[in-house]
C-alpha cells in the first residue's frame, strides 16, 4: 500500500520491496544490503545480508538480450529498471568479452535517463561509478569526445538537481552530511573518470568551446 510504502527506508541500491515477507526476482552483485523491517510499535529492525558473487559470468549473446531489455525498458520509460541492469552487467561480465564497446554501450544508456528526482540521482551515480570504474580498468579505455560530452552533460545535470533538491526543505527528505559528501565524492569521479577516457586522436584538438570549467 501507499502507506506502507513510506514506511520503507531506501539504503543505496533498491534491489526488491516486499511486505508479506518474500523478496522476489532480487539481483545482488555485490557488497552488502541492509534490510529493514518496521515491528508493530514503528521501531526499527536492520538486518544485512553481506552479497557473494557467483561462479556465473556473462557471455556476448547474453550481453545482447541485456542490451535489448535495457532499451526496452528506456522505450517504456521505466530508467530506473534500466539503470539497474546497466550497473549488473559489469560485474558479471566474462573475461573475454572486451570491455571497450561494453563501457561505451552503457555510457549511452546512463545518459539517456532524464528522471529528475534525488533518488535518481543516487541511483544515477552509483550505477556511473560502477560502470567507469569495472570497465575502464586495468587499462584505460577510450569513448569518443561527443559521448565525453555527452556523459559530462548527465552528469552536471544530475548535480543540478541534486543541488536543488538538497536545498528545498520542503520537498527534500534531508540526507546526512555523510552521505552528502559521499555522493559528492562519486560525482567528482566519475568527472574525472570520463575525462581520463579521451580518445589521444582528439586529446590535443578539442572544440573551441571545451573546457573544463566549462564541464
């Protein structure tokens, strides 16, 4: 119900909701969630569950149908699903698939969401970080100065919006000072992330109008 929806209280990624006590078509890929449960006296009850991952690994032909469900799912306006399985797959992606046209697949998708609310934006640059930093390593990867842009665009839009957020009392549920700069933190690196990907063909004649102030 509505009413018990804002009951729950969202850490990180929400990965299922459930309130009959069953969690269903839940994908974990890493670290750990915290699961709260509110008893009949509205107090309190955390639970985490650490996450391992599997043995399973993600081919180029299972890569496709994530792909096709990814722009399924934008089609239909649902980004946030979207986001999710664009943060899953790099880290189940099989070693022999290159990672360069994957980090570039995905760079695209990210910056095809346009929800404006602060969850988003969490959800946003968590999914970012994870992409930049599973896919543009151990080797630096290139993506070419319009997608650069591109990614740099989202991501000062989203700080926009974050900013915003966090300065309406009204309709702005306050988030710690921890937790603010955390976010802030993940924002300046994926900047710098992106900015690390140029393409050399490009790094030494960029547009008139590039700039890092600029981003």
């Amino acid at each position: 119900s509505e009413e018990a929806a804002e009951d729950v209280i969202y850490n990180g990624r929400m990965l299922g909701t459930s309130y009959n006590g069953e969690l269903n078509k839940v994908m974990l890929s890493r670290g750990f969630v915290f699961i709260y449960i509110f008893d009949p006296n509205g107090l309190p009850v955390s639970k985490r569950i650490d996450v391992t991952l599997s043995e399973w690994s993600m081919n180029e032909t299972a890569l496709e149908e994530k792909y096709s469900y990814i722009e399924d799912a934008i089609g239909g306006g649902s980004e946030e699903v979207s986001l999710r399985m664009a943060s899953l797959i790099p880290d189940i992606l099989s070693q022999d698939v290159p990672k360069s046209p994957v980090l570039n697949h995905l760079l695209n998708y990210v910056t095809q969401n346009s929800e404006d609310t602060l969850p988003n934006v969490k959800l946003s640059f968590s999914t970012l970080f994870n992409i930049l930093s599973k896919l543009n390593s151990p080797t630096q990867a290139r993506i070419s100065l319009d997608l650069m842009l591109d990614v740099s665009a989202f991501v000062r839009h989203q700080a926009l919006i974050f900013k915003n957020s966090e300065s309406n009392r009204v309709s702005s549920r306050w988030m710690p000072p921890k937790e603010i700069r955390h976010l802030s933190s993940k924002m300046l690196t994926c900047l710098n992330s992106v900015m690390m990907c140029k393409d050399p063909r490009t790094e030494n004649a960029p547009p008139d109008y590039f700039t890092i102030i600029t981003l």
